[in-house]
C-alpha cells in the first residue's frame, strides 16, 4: 500500500508549454448519472421492501440511505482531465497529476478492471482506465503527444510497446466511429 502520493506537496506554477486547451472525459456526467440513479434505486428499493415489510423505522431508513451512499461513492467513476504536457484524475476528496512529457513508465495492470499506470520523473502516479483514453480521443492525443515528448528526451524507459497497442486500439476505435456516423459501416 503506498500512501505517500496522498502527503506529497505537489510542484506549483506555470505548466511547460503553458496550459492550452483543457479536455475532460465527456462520459463523465452520464457515468455519474447512472451511478447516481443506481443508488436511488437501491435506496428506494430498500425503503418499500422494509415499508411492506412493516418494518421501516427512522434509524433503518438512515442506515439504507448510508449504504446507497456507498454504493454511490463506490460507483462513482474517477474523472479525467489532460492538458499539454498534463494528465489529471479526480476522485471526490484527491486530484493526483502527472506530468505527461516526464513520463518514466506505462505500465498496463490486467485484473478485474484494466488499468494504466503513469508514472513520471517527480515522483507522481496516476492510474486511469483505458477505456477513457478511447472513448476521449482528445485525452489521448494529450497524453500520447506527452509521452512523445519523454520517449524524446529519454525519461520515459518502460511502456512504450503499450503505448503503441493503445494507440492501434484508439486509431481503430476512432475510424469505426467515423465509419458509423458516415454510414459506411
């Protein structure tokens, strides 16, 4: 368990190439919405099981709300944001940032949910899905045009064979959404 990303004073001032264009994960109202309806429905679902059941009372009410609540936190997709030479995650209470155009390694984490690991030359790490890279294209070219830039100055020594899938991955996923909306599916 590493704890101390939480505790480290992250660098302050102006980004290297200045902050350009910010992108953000445009799913992540609809992600949020529907983690949102999930734990309603769950709520309400509790309270009319418990009211039919005849035993529904203030503290059992409460104690249904903080578990939708859970679920809500646990549901609650991470949101990210990239600007040039910058990759941001958010959760609800932490922002972890790393500096893409000091990329040290990428590495890809297989498990129950695929994950990237970025981590760069101060010490930061971000795990981000995958999926929002190609969902988001404009997250991509952010973070791939970064990563050009380390692989370039030499700092980024582990995940460039990985960045090359994604990129493969993002490029198919892009042209057959081009074909979608073009009709030539």
């Amino acid at each position: 368990m590493e704890h101390g990303h939480d505790t480290r004073p992250q660098p302050t001032g102006a980004h290297p190439s200045g902050t350009g264009t910010v992108v953000h994960d445009r799913g992540w109202r609809d992600d949020a919405r529907t983690s949102a309806r999930c734990a309603g429905a769950l709520f309400g679902l509790l309270l009319c099981v418990d009211w039919t059941a005849g035993s529904l009372t203030w503290w059992r009410g409460g104690l249904w709300l903080l578990l939708a609540l859970l679920l809500l936190l646990v549901l609650l997709p991470v949101r990210v944001s990239a600007g040039r030479g910058w990759l941001a995650t958010r959760r609800l209470y932490r922002t972890r940032r790393v500096r893409t155009d000091l990329l040290t390694a990428v590495r890809p984490l297989d498990g129950v949910t695929r994950r990237l690991v970025l981590r760069d030359t101060l010490g930061n790490r971000v795990e981000i899905d995958p999926e929002v890279l190609i969902r988001n294209p404009e997250l991509w070219y952010r973070l791939d045009e970064g990563a050009r830039a380390a692989q370039a100055a030499g700092t980024l020594l582990c995940g460039a064979a990985a960045l090359r899938r994604l990129a493969r991955r993002v490029d198919r996923e892009t042209a057959l959404g081009v074909f979608r909306a073009s009709g030539l599916e």
